[in-house]
C-alpha cells in the first residue's frame, strides 16, 4: 500500500501532537510541516524530520504530491487556510472549531463536496474509548432514560485571545453530548464572565435543552486551579461518571429513584431511591488523537465520509454561535 503524504500546517501548542501520529503511522509520510513561525518550524521540523519544511501554506498547496493537509492554527485562521487547501484538491482535517461561524462552515462543506475532498473536524473526543463506552451504555438502554448531563471543562490556561473559554473548551463538551444524544439541542443559555481581556469570557455556564427533554450543563473555564475533565450522565436506571483524567475514566453506579409502591399502604406509590453495585469496566488503551489520524487516512483511501465530517463541524460550531448570542443577552435562551 502507497503511503499518503501528508502534510501539517501550524506546529505549536498541539500540532507536535499531529505531527506525532502522522510520523508513527507505517501507512503515511510525513510530508511537510508548515509554520509561520520559523523558529518554531525548525526546532519541531528538528525532530520530527519531515521531507520538506515551510513557513509559506501556499507552498503546502501547489505541491501536486501532498494527498492530505492537517490544519493545527489558531480557530480564526481555520476558514482561509482550510478553503485554499480544499481549493487546491487537498483532503483536509482541521482542528476545531471547524470554523467562527456557522456560515462559514456551510461555506466549506459545499466547496468540499465539490471539489470531492474529505473535510474532516478534529473533534478528538469522537475517537475516545471512554465516549464510545459512554455511547454504548445510553444506546444499548442500560442507564434507562437519559435524565440530564453535565460536564466540567476547567483548568489554569491556555489563555486565547482569538475566541473565548466556551468556544476553545466547550467544542469537546458539545460533540460528546450531541454524539451520545445523537441529536441538535434546541435552545441553549449562558452566563459568562470576562476577567482576564475585555469582551472575551473566562469562565462560561451554558445549559442546552435537547428535543428528548435531556438538560445539559456545560461549565468551561481557563480560569481555574484544577484541571478537571468531567462528564456525569444521569439516567433512569444508572448513573455514569467519564473522568478524562482518571486512569480508570469511566465508573457506572447502579443508583437511582424510582415510584415504588408502600408495602403498608395499597395502591400509594413513594419516591425512594436505591443504591447497588459501582462498576469500572476495562477500556482499551488506545490514543484517541492516532485513531482520528488513522481514520482520517482511511476515509482519504476509501472516500468514506469521516465520523466527525464538515456536518458534525457545523452543527458544534452552530451550538457555539448560539451560546455567544445568549451571552450577548445576558443569558436569555436561544432557539436553535
Ligand atoms: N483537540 C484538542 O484537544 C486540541 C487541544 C489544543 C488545541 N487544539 C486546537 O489546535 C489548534 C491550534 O491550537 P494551539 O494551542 O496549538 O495554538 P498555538 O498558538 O500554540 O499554535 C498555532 C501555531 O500555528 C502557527 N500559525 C498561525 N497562523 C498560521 C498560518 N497562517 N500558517 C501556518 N502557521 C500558522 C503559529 O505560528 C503557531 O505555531 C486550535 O484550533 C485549537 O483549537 C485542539
């Protein structure tokens, strides 16, 4: 099999990370590595020893032999540099978000499917052992009904200044909801606080409504002493806690409440709840960031429409666009 030659554009805080996978796995090349910053496409292109190295993206696409281009710059650079590289035939995955708005994402989708590129959303979370167990568990029914979720998204950094903490945190939050839901929230509302740079909040409370009647609550904050990465679902039947940090991430409490009927009074029925067994299944251990590249290269060979495809990117980028209306109006809900 012919490897695919790849190329990375933006090798700073995460984009090492992509470079990584692309240079470990046997079916790709590393191309190129692309960086504005010189120094810093030096001492990462030092290590990793690409064929070819730039500081010019347009270089990246008149090169007839890259197949894919993988894009790890700042969120408002994500829409130009992803519609050259699509323009130029290139099949691309671009970190999230997809795009700052949701017109741009539409925007990209369809010159995607016309130039018969793969558009592929870094949404990391959708490669991850303890989602797809998270998934598996509300799909298959064992938690009963899906009541409400919530999710913390906190740590001290990395401080943006090109879009706020919802939009840099959140976009996991919302892919991993919306994937385990497998539906679009309809109203969403939001409180957030700016401390740090003016207009840019550092701290963001949103609660998404589902059509299935499940609430979400999303706290994300670069603000923060801990870094958690929290995620509990609460059902009918059971309860999960997804502790991203944990080494054992995923623990299933059989807890909940039900109407039982008064043993000492016919026909009453009374809330009581109950308490059983607490389970941490075994997970594969696998790295999520290889098993989006791995798919990425799959999808490119096979012209299979990626898990999180430019429609997975829009619809994220969509709940993103109506949080930043609802903290515009200071909280009141937006329709989706
Ligand atoms: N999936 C995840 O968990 C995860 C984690 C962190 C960051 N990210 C995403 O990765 C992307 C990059 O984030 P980061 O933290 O690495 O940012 P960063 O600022 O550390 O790095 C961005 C790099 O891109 C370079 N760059 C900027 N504009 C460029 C251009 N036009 N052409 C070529 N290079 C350019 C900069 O010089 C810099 O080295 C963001 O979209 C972010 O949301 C994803």
């Amino acid at each position: 099999m012919a490897k695919l030659n790849i190329a990375v554009i933006g090798a700073g805080y995460w984009g090492p990370n992509l470079i990584r996978n692309v240079a470990q796995i046997p079916s790709a090349q590393l191309h190129t590595i692309c960086d504005t910053d010189q120094r810093r496409l030096a001492q990462i292109a030092q290590q990793y020893a690409p064929l070819h190295q730039t500081s010019e993206p347009s270089e990246v696409f008149s090169r007839p032999d890259i197949d894919g281009v993988i894009i790890a710059t700042p969120a408002h650079t994500h829409f130009e540099i992803t519609q050259q590289a699509l323009e130029a035939g290139k099949h691309v995955l671009v970190e999230k978000p997809l795009a700052l708005t949701s017109n741009d994402a539409r925007e990209l989708i369809a010159l995607a499917e016309s130039q018969h590129c793969i558009l592929m959303v870094g949404h990391v979370f959708e490669y991850n052992p303890s989602v797809h167990k998270l998934r598996d568990l509300v799909k298959s029914g064992e938690l009963g009904q899906i009541y409400y979720i919530y999710s913390t998204r906190v740590n001290l950094g990395k401080i943006r200044d090109d879009l706020n903490a919802f939009w840099n945190l959140a976009a996991h939050d919302v892919s991993i909801i919306n994937m385990l839901l497998d539906e679009m929230p309809r109203r969403v509302a939001a409180h957030g606080f700016s401390y740090l740079q003016p207009a840019l909040e550092d701290v963001v409370f949103a609660v998404l409504e589902y059509e299935s009647g499940v609430a979400a609550h999303i706290h994300t904050s670069w603000l923060d002493p801990n870094k958690v990465r929290q995620m509990t679902v609460v059902g009918e039947k059971k309860m999960v806690v997804y502790d991203d940090v944990s080494d054992n991430p995923i623990t299933i409490y059989d807890k909940g409440a039900a109407w039982v009927e008064d043993a000492s009074s016919f026909g009453i029925h009374r809330l009581q709840t109950f308490t059983g067994d607490i389970y941490i299944p075994r997970l594969p251990t696998v790295e999520p960031l290889r098993m989006e590249v791995e798919h990425f290269l799959d999808c490119i060979r096979t012209g299979e429409t990626p898990l999180s495809d430019g429609y997975d990117g829009l619809r994220v980028v969509q709940v993103l666009e109506a949080v930043s209306e609802s903290l515009r109006k200071k909280g009141s809900p937006v329709e989706l």
